[in-house]
C-alpha cells in the first residue's frame, strides 16, 4: 500500500505542485488549507506523513505542529516543515515543536521524496508496533519515563575521519548529550549498539559512510538506530542515496550548531518513542501469558505449550505427562479465613510448584485452585513420582496466611500421559481429571494416575 500524505498550505498553487510531485511517485495525496484543517484531517484521515507549510492563516504550521505532537493520538505522524530559506528561525522553532524534519522552498524533488520515504518507515516500524499490542487495549499516550525522555543525555557516536571536524560536533554537543568520536570508542570497545544516535560523515575515505549506513542498517543490533549523515552541500546525490540507505536525517556542511542540536533532539525523541512501545510491547505479551496473581503460566500459555509437545509426541516422540493439581477444601480457606488468606495461599503454591520441578517442566494456573504441571519427557512412572513428591513438598510446611498465621495446605493429583498417536489435549485433561476425582473421593491428599479403560 502507497503511503498517505497530507499537503497543508494556505497557497492553492502550492498544494497543487505538492500533490503532483507526489501523486507522480505514487502516494496518496491528501490536503488542507490551513493549520486548523490540517489537525482536522489529521484525525479523520491518519496520514503517514505530513508536509506543513509555516506562514498560514488561523493557525500557522508551528503551533500546528506543537499540537499534533502533544496529541496522543497523532503525535506519532512525522511532519515535515516546508519553510523558505530565509526562516531559519522558523526551521529551528519549528523543529523545537516536535517537527521531524523540514525542506525549504523552492522544494527539491529528491528532497522531498527522499524525506517522504524515510519518514514513511519510521512510522510503518511505529504503526507495526502499535498494531501488535495486545488487542483490546486502548492506545493512551505513551508513556516515555521507562526509556528515558527526549532531553535526557543521549550517547552519540561520531565517526568522522576528520579529526577537526569530529571534534567540532563533539564540542557542539557536549553539555546536553556525551558524543565520543569513533576513535575513543574504538579504544574503549564501545560499538554502535550501545548508543542513542550515529552521526556519520560521508566524505570519509576508509570509513564509508553509504557503507556504514548499510551495514548497521542490516544489524539487528543497531537496526533502529538513528543515523545522522553530514554531506558537503554539492553532494547532493550521495546524501540521497544515503536517505535510501536508511540514514535517518541529513546535515549539510557548513554545520550550523543549533540544527545540528534540534535534528539529534528530534532523532532521540523517535528512538526513545519507539523502545518505549517496544518495552510496553514486551510488557504487554508477557501480560498475556501470565497469571497475574500467582506469576506462572496461564491456561492459555499452557494450551499452546502442551499442543506442539502433543504434537511431537503423536509423531512418535518422547511421552509428555500432565499432572493436574487441586488444593484440598481450598473453599474452606476463603470462607473461613478471608480471600486475602485465598490469596496468600494461592501464591505460596504457585511458588512451591515453580521451585520444585525441573527446568523443562512447565507449571501454569489452570483456575480457581486449580494447577497443571506438564512434564516434557516423561512417562507415567516418572510422573507420578514427581507428583508424589511435590504433594509432601506441599503438605509438610504450613503456608503463611493473612501475615502471621500458619495453615496447613494439602493437595491432590490426577496424572495423565499422552497415548500417540491420536491423543488430544481434551482427551489427556479429562483423564487427568478422572484421575483426580478419584484421588478426592479416594480420601484426598493423594496422587492417582489414569486408568488403562478411561482412554
Ligand atoms: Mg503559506
């Protein structure tokens, strides 16, 4: 799918030529007329990428831009600033508002579509991420405390073959980020996965900067890192090609020290944006396949687990054993005692479980006070020897409840053992089940196994 663009100019003649540049490359070309429609369309229509001119009625393109960007909702569209070349101030407020990237007037072709596309994936990487949270969760604002905010100290790495040069951008960034030269870095081991932005010249001779883009581009490590190119200004064709390489911004020589600030803050602020919905991602899948009160594995968790051991197993693999567990009169315990006691209670069992199986055992809540442990590897025998052991582990100390007192837990077991090479897990937890039922009327506090006639 081509990406969406919104074109925001109070100048019809403008937009006009925009949107045939575009439409010409084959994006989708939306437009407004002013900073207030932009926000509209903004909303309405979710653009990938938006093109925002300065100097416009109502609302001009930077407070425009400051909008968008304090919107949880939209802060995550890149926007381009299409300002004249005389406003370098505006370029610089403009950036200061959140603004990702600019192109002066007249606007360059190549520019444009070099910017266009870059930004187009950043936010496809952005939107991919979003997208896999798990559903059902409203998208709120991200919250950025966990991966740092966008004025914190960045580590920048500079590899620049021009020692003054290099020293030049160090010095300019020194008092807001800790940059290093690639020398320094070279003699303390420090590799470009372990900064926050790259800043590559491309006119070095051994240290190809189209190279390195490439190359840390093709890194998993260093994938999403930011990469910040300085060109000489008649370079224009290898600074494209650069764009295209997946550096993330350009810099054109001579280096002008406030925008090289701005572009670094603007590169942090979208890595930071991204390892923040990463880590939430993270946070988000592990939620999913957690039981939050116990912390083992959930009973969808262990669906998915004991389908592909099934699986293995049914094609003449090694047996799986399932051992499915009930804490005796555990409604007692609540009535009597208190949930919060439940609770206590609940917990102490998950982790009594956790620690006493081994490594390839897998130990979930299967409800209520219910648990299943399922064993990889492992016959019938095998198995209920485990559960034998773990009901003593169980029934010899009291569980701590309600933060002082002592009661005594005991459980009771069913274990069950895949029969290839047509078993299901129905089938195995119904016999499981069978099993325990007869350990509960069978006295409880005991472990019994699958009958020969129940399958
Ligand atoms: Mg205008």
């Amino acid at each position: 799918m081509s990406a969406r663009v919104l074109v925001v100019d109070d100048i019809e003649q403008n937009r006009r030529l925009l949107n045939d540049k575009l439409r010409n490359e084959y994006f989708h070309v939306i437009m407004a007329v002013d900073g207030e429609d932009a926000i509209d369309k903004a909303l309405a229509e979710e653009p990938d990428v938006i093109l925002m001119d300065v100097m416009m009625p109502k609302l001009n393109g930077i407070d425009a831009c400051r909008k968008l960007k304090n919107d949880p909702r939209t802060e995550h569209i890149p926007i381009v600033l299409v300002t004249a070349l005389h406003e370098r101030e505006d370029r610089l407020r403009g950036l200061g508002a959140g603004a990702d990237d600019f192109l002066t007037k007249p606007v360059n072709d190549l520019h444009l579509l070099s910017r266009v596309r870059a930004l187009t994936k950043y936010k496809m990487v952005a939107d991919e991420l979003r997208k896999r949270e798990a559903s059902g969760k409203r998208m709120g604002a991200v919250d950025l405390a966990g991966s740092g905010r966008a004025s914190d100290p960045a580590r920048i790495l500079v590899i620049d073959e021009n020692e003054r040069q290099a020293k030049r951008i160090c010095r300019y960034l020194e008092g807001l980020h800790q940059p290093i030269s690639h020398v320094e870095a070279n003699q303390l081991g420090i590799s470009g996965s372990m900064v926050d932005v790259m800043i590559v010249s491309l006119s070095n001779e051994k240290l190809d900067g189209l190279r390195l883009c490439a190359y840390f581009r093709s890194l998993e490590s260093t994938r999403d890192l930011p990469i910040l190119v300085v060109a000489e200004p008649d370079d224009e064709k290898k600074a494209v090609r650069a764009l295209d390489l997946g550096a993330s911004d350009i810099v054109i020589k001579p280096i002008d020290s406030e925008e090289l600030l701005a572009r670094v803050k603007t590169q942090v602020r979208k890595k930071r944006y991204l390892d923040a919905l990463r880590a939430r991602l993270d946070q988000s899948m592990e939620l999913a396949v957690t039981d939050q009160l116990t912390g083992l594995h959930n009973r969808r968790y262990m669906r998915v687990q004991l389908e592909s051991l099934m699986k293995r197993s049914n094609m003449g693999g090694d047996p799986v054993s399932v051992l499915l567990c009930d804490i005796d009169h555990f409604k007692k315990v609540n009535d009597i005692h208190g949930h919060a006691a439940g609770d206590d209670v609940l917990r102490e069992f998950g982790r009594r479980l956790r620690e006493n199986i081994r490594p390839t055992d897998l130990a979930c809540r299967y409800g209520g006070e219910e648990f299943v442990v399922i064993m990889p590897d492992t016959n019938q025998e095998l198995a209920q020897a485990a559960g034998e052991r773990l009901r003593q582990i169980i029934g010899a100390d009291p569980f701590p409840i309600n933060r002082g007192d002592d009661l005594k837990v005991t459980m009771s077991g069913g274990v069950s053992t895949i029969i290839a090479p047509d078993d299901t897990i129905d089938a195995l937890m119904k016999r499981a089940d069978d099993a325990l039922y007869r350990a509960k009327s069978g006295g409880r506090n005991r472990i019994d196994v699958e009958t020969a006639d129940a399958f």
